[in-house]
C-alpha cells in the first residue's frame, strides 16, 4: 500500500511541473514596455501572467488588458494565452505571440506581434502589429 502512495505522489509530482507555466521570460527583454511603430499597434505592457494595450490616442488609457498563461518561453519569442477585456467590458480568448526580428537602430529592436484565436490560425490568420523596444545592454564595449 506505501508503494502505490509513494507512486501516486511521484505522478502528481511529475504532472505538475510539466504543466507549469513560467512565471518569468528568459529574455528580460520582454518586460519592457512595447512602443508602436505602425498605426495599428498600441503601447503595450505585458507580464508572464497578464497583457495591458492602451488606447491609440492616449497612452495612458487601457484598451484591453487580460490574464494570462505563458505558454512559450524562448529567447527569441514569447506567446500568451489569455482572457482579455476589452474596455466596453466585452471578454476574449486570445493568443499574442511576440518574436524579436531585427535591430532598427541602437536603441530600437523590433518585436513583432501575432494575435489570434486557436493556436490553428497561427501564423496564416493571425492580426499583426510591430513594436520597438530598447536592446539590453549585456556587453561591455572594447573600452571597459
């Protein structure tokens, strides 16, 4: 009997933290705020557990804002599943995918944004916006 309880627990065990989700991005990067670069994006904020967009014309106005689950954590791209409320109190399930692309300038790496329903219509449906964020600086120059 002491055997099927220790197996139990291991599985319980075992189950959970396959199932876990993140609770922080293994690039920081990502925990800066999301400047727009095109007319359809919005200043964004995110966290591994939730999403903030603001209004077009105010900055400091919330659009939609949900909680989420992090569900792909890579250096390179991050994706969100979340529970979103639009600011007329309307609810959504969504899926915000964000992936580092290029360098712009020094003070500008662009991180494109992919949103969509089911993981199905990810990338061939899904709505797109492109954000500028500032590099880290992890390097010394030759200097230091």
């Amino acid at each position: 009997m002491k055997k099927v309880v220790l197996s139990f627990i291991c599985f319980l065990t075992a189950c959970s933290s396959i199932f876990g989700y993140d609770k922080e991005f293994k690039n920081p990067i990502f925990n800066q705020p999301l400047r727009p670069l095109s007319k359809t994006s919005t200043w964004t904020y995110l966290t591994p557990t939730s999403y903030v967009s603001m209004t077009p014309l105010d900055k400091n106005k919330i659009d939609t804002q949900g909680k989420c689950d992090l569900v792909e954590n890579k250096q390179d791209r991050i994706t969100l599943k979340c529970i979103g409320e639009w600011y007329d109190g309307a609810k959504s399930n969504s899926y915000f995918t964000y992936v580092i692309t290029d360098l712009l300038s020094p003070t500008c790496l662009i991180i494109e944004q992919y949103y969509y329903s089911t993981l199905k219509e990810f990338p061939k449906r899904a709505s797109y916006g492109t954000y500028c964020i500032t590099p880290l600086n992890d390097t010394n120059s030759e200097s230091d």
